[in-house]
C-alpha cells in the first residue's frame, strides 16, 4: 500500500472514529436523538489521479470539515439524501479526461447512504454534485 493510500486510510478511519464518537449519547442523556432531528453524518471522498481527498459533512446542526457545510447540506436535503437523484448542471467543460471518483457514506435522517459515481474530469464532477465535492 502506498505511503497515500496509507495516510488516506488513517484520515477516513480518524474522521469515522470522530463521527462515531460525537453520535454517542452523552451520560446525561436518557437516549439518543431519533428522527428528523437526528444529526445527518455523510463521509465525502474523491479520488482523483493526484491523490484522494475526504471531507466530514455534518447537517442539522452544520458543521464538519466541508468548507462549504451549509450549502452541501442544503444540496443533499433536495435529494432527501438520494444522491443518485443530484441533477446534472448543463454548462460548458473541458474535453480533457481526467477522471475523478467520488464516494459519500453514511446517514441521512437516519437512512443509510452508500454512492459512488465516476465523472470524467473534475468540471463534470461539479455540474453533477455542486458543491457537495468541492474540498
């Protein structure tokens, strides 16, 4: 395994440990939140011929490691979390292929969420998630 794909590895399992953690209970809590209230915890990965990225998206409440939280979160909520529903922004790219993977994981509202897609280059990648993979 290389020496990134290493450091990539110990970020997104730091990043899951970190999300994991702050979705326990507190012992002053009787129970866990559940439903609409429910914090929505997303792991956001792309993976690009440079090397791979990852980002913690935190909604209701905001926060995470996503520079740009609130307006990924509003991304995601058009959805209802279904991001195989985001729509393709017609708009001019390059015709250079260089292609970038993207991967999203984990919870919203309580759903799971697992989707990876694969756009050409990474003008693509933003016309079909909008900021959501923009880190």
């Amino acid at each position: 395994m290389s020496l990134a794909r290493r450091a990539a590895a110990v970020a997104t399992a730091a990043l899951l440990a970190v999300t994991a953690a702050m979705l326990l209970p507190r012992p002053a809590e009787a129970a866990p939140r559940v439903g609409p209230h429910t914090p929505s915890v997303l792991v956001l990965q792309t993976e690009r011929q440079d090397g791979q990225r990852t980002a913690l998206l935190l909604c209701d409440p905001t926060g995470g490691t996503h520079p740009d939280a609130a307006t990924a979160c509003r991304t995601v909520a058009r959805v209802n979390g279904d991001l195989a529903a985001l729509e393709f922004d017609e708009g001019p790219c390059t015709y250079e292929y260089a292609p970038v993977t993207v991967h999203a994981w984990g919870y919203w509202q309580d759903r799971p969420v697992n989707w990876s897609e694969t756009y050409g280059n990474r003008c693509l990648m933003l016309r079909g998630t909008g900021t959501l993979f923009d880190f």
